[in-house]
C-alpha cells in the first residue's frame, strides 16, 4: 500500500469526479495517474466555473514541490510547471507516470484548465 510522502499514512482510494486517485486522509495532497489528469480536469472544469471567475487574477501556487517522494517507488519526483505558467508547480514521478498534487493545486489547475477550453471555445484566452 502507498503512504502519504509527507505523514506517512496510507493513502485511501478515492473516486473523484468518476476518476479513481489516492488521497491523504489527513489531506496533505492527492496522488493522481498521469494519464487521469486531463480526464479529472474535464470532469471538474464546469462546477469549477459555476464558483469562480474565470477571469479572477490567479496567485501562484509553488510551494512544497520539489522535495517529494514518489509514494509508489520511492524515488524523488520531479518538479513539474502546469503549463508553464509559473503559477501550479507539482510533483512528477517520470517512472511511475504519477503525480502529487498538494493541497489547493488541483483547483488552481482546473480553472487553468477551463479557461483554455474556453479559449479554444471561441473566448479570448487567459491562462494567467
């Protein structure tokens, strides 16, 4: 079983949205299948519109990446920039294909998300 890479508990199976991540139970972040991202962002980009300006200024959302082992392997992942706007850095594990999204990335992520699918929409983009 995996552990949470910063309180060591074990992570919990969680449906999110229809797509199956692991989470903190003391909510330190989610562990999330690369490949499930675009997959949760989707199912998370039109309720995250129904709450937020899209067009709200967006504060970076940096700290704690970089310092991170993978809960699966072991191996220390890699700091990732969602798409490179400087604004969402997360953890990649590159063997694994897993990301840790701590707390508050997955939201900041899925309204970057939803505005670039606005933007291909025919709505001017603004991804920061």
């Amino acid at each position: 079983s995996r552990a949470c890479p910063f309180c060591q508990r074990p992570l919990v199976p969680i449906d999110h949205r229809g797509v199956a991540v692991e989470g903190c139970p003391d909510g330190h972040g989610l562990l999330v299948p690369q490949v499930a991202l675009s997959v949760l962002l989707d199912a998370m980009s039109d309720e995250v519109l129904t709450h937020f300006d899209p067009d709200a200024e967006l504060a970076p959302n940096t700290d704690r990446a970089g310092s991170t082992d993978c809960p699966s392997c072991g191996r220390r992942m890699e700091v990732d920039d969602y798409c490179a706007a400087n604004l969402v850095l997360f953890d990649r594990c590159t063997g694994c294909h897993l990301l840790w999204l701590a707390p508050g990335k997955l939201g900041t992520m899925t309204l970057m998300w939803s505005r670039l699918n606005r933007a291909s929409r025919g709505f001017a983009p603004r991804c920061k």
